[in-house]
C-alpha cells in the first residue's frame, strides 16, 4: 500500500514536472517570464551601451551618429527582442534604467547619451509615445 502511494506520487510529480517543462505552447506569460526576460535584455543593453560608448570615445555629440551608424537599427533590435522574450517596452525601459550607473563615458556625446537612456531607457517601438532614442547630436 505505501509502495503504491509512493509510485502515484512519484508518476504525478514527473506529470506536473513535463507540464511545466513543456509550456503552455500559447502566448499566455507569467509574471516571472516577463520579468526574467527584462533582466535579461537589460543586461544585453547596458553591455550594447557600453560598447557604443566605449566606440564614440571623445566624441562630440555632433559626431556620434556618423561614428556609430548602425545605433538606431540596433535599439529597435533590441525593444523587438524584449518583446519576444515576453517583456514590455516599460518593463525594459524600467530594467534597463536601474542599470544605468554602471555605464561610463570619457566624452561629452557619451554623456549625453547616458542622460538619455537615464530619462528614457531606449525609448519606444511607438513614435507616438517618443520613438526610440537616438544618438545625440543626430
């Protein structure tokens, strides 16, 4: 009798352990999907940031866009990839924002930026709403 227990127990733990494993296979998102996916694209953003930062170097903001000419194509990469990882354009924006100071810039276009992304994170995929951010200057 205990071993039979043990068995059903046993067979509806791996039941609910593949249902979970497996998804839903619709577009319904958890609360933790959404966040989960927000940290994670932030940290992707604060990386990207930093690189276009560490590119522009003593730029001028006048100067930026013709130094980083893919920039806009990248960030509207970025929001539609937050999308795909079931994180609104806010949750990003928030996400990205409270990483914000760990970015440095060694001129005056770079810290111009970071003001921006401070402000606004990369903006929104709606021009109604702001557009994304673009580089400084441009």
């Amino acid at each position: 009798m205990l071993r039979t227990r043990t068995l059903i127990a046993c067979a509806a733990m791996i039941g609910l352990l593949a249902t979970a494993c497996a998804g839903s296979g619709g577009a319904t998102t958890t609360v933790f999907q959404g966040f989960e996916g927000c940290r994670a694209g932030a940290g992707s953003a604060i990386v990207f940031l930093q690189r276009t930062l560490d590119q522009a170097g003593l730029a001028e903001p006048g100067e930026m866009a013709s130094l980083l000419p893919g920039f806009d194509d990248d960030v509207r990469a970025m929001m539609l990839r937050a999308q795909e990882v079931h994180c609104t354009e806010d949750g990003f924006n928030v996400a990205v924002i409270a990483r914000v100071d760990e970015l440095t810039s060694s001129g005056p276009g770079g810290d111009a930026l970071i003001v921006v992304v401070r402000r606004r994170g990369l903006g929104s995929l709606d021009e109604n709403a702001g557009g994304l951010i673009r580089l400084p200057g441009s």
